[in-house]
C-alpha cells in the first residue's frame, strides 16, 4: 500500500495579519476554517492509516455527517472519501465538503472491502490480499 503524504499547497505568512486586519476594520466576515484562497466549500480530510496482519484501516472523523452524506469508492487502486453536508439556517444555507484520495495499491481484496460510520468516525475496512499476506517459512 503507497500513502502518500499531505503537503500544504499554498502558505500565506501575512494570513494572520489579514484576517486581524478584516476582523478590526470589518467584523468577523471570514470563516475560521477557510483556506488560503478564500474558498470555504472544499476542505481536505484529515485520514489516519494503519494496519494489522489482516488489514489496513483507513479512518476520519467526520462529526454530525450522516451515513447518506458520505461516499467511499475505489478505481483502479484509487480509494476516495468524500462528505456533503447542506446546513440551512433560516433564509441562507451553507454547504461542507469534505474529500480525500490515496493509493491503495495491489495489495488488497477490492471484493471485501468495508466501511461504517458511527458516532462521527468513519472506518473503511482494507482486507489485504491473500498474496501479500506475511508467511512463516519452515527452514529445513
């Protein structure tokens, strides 16, 4: 299984400096968890991975999602996790995304694949192949 690491795209050394700015001169009109680009609306998720002898886990916390709000695909080696949420406050709404793709590789049975979703922690379940599980050799 390849992970691959999460680098910050883009780092603004002046965004503290703009957001105090904003906050003084024009109320408090950014989000906390914007980006640096100003778009709010497509987050990166935060995955842990890890593994047993069995499997590999893929886990997120995804708190007050539903299990109709989140979707997990694999193609072609590619696992993707990826939440939607519309939260309507009187007249306006707002809109949460949440998504997520990493290699997953060769080494793991696509047909056994599991995810459930409980008290806000997704756990997407990786059976590892039976090829590519470890064996102990008898030495003669």
């Amino acid at each position: 299984m390849k992970l691959i690491r999460y680098n910050k795209p883009y780092s603004n050394p002046f965004a503290d400096f703009e957001q105090l700015f904003d906050t003084a001169f024009f109320g408090n009109r950014r989000s906390p968890y914007a980006n640096f680009y100003g778009n709010d609306s497509n987050r990166s998720l935060a995955l842990n991975v890890y593994r047993d002898d069995d499997n590999y886990y893929v886990t997120a916390e995804l708190p007050g999602f539903k299990k109709k709000d989140v979707k997990v695909e694999l193609d072609n080696g590619t696992l993707s996790v990826s939440a939607e949420r519309k939260v309507k406050k009187g007249k306006s709404e707002s809109s949460y995304n949440f998504s997520r793709t990493l290699s997953v590789g060769d080494g793991v049975d696509a047909s056994k694949i599991k995810a459930s979703l409980e008290n806000g922690e997704l756990t997407v379940t990786l059976p590892k192949a039976e090829e590519s599980k470890a064996r102990t050799i008898t030495v003669n």
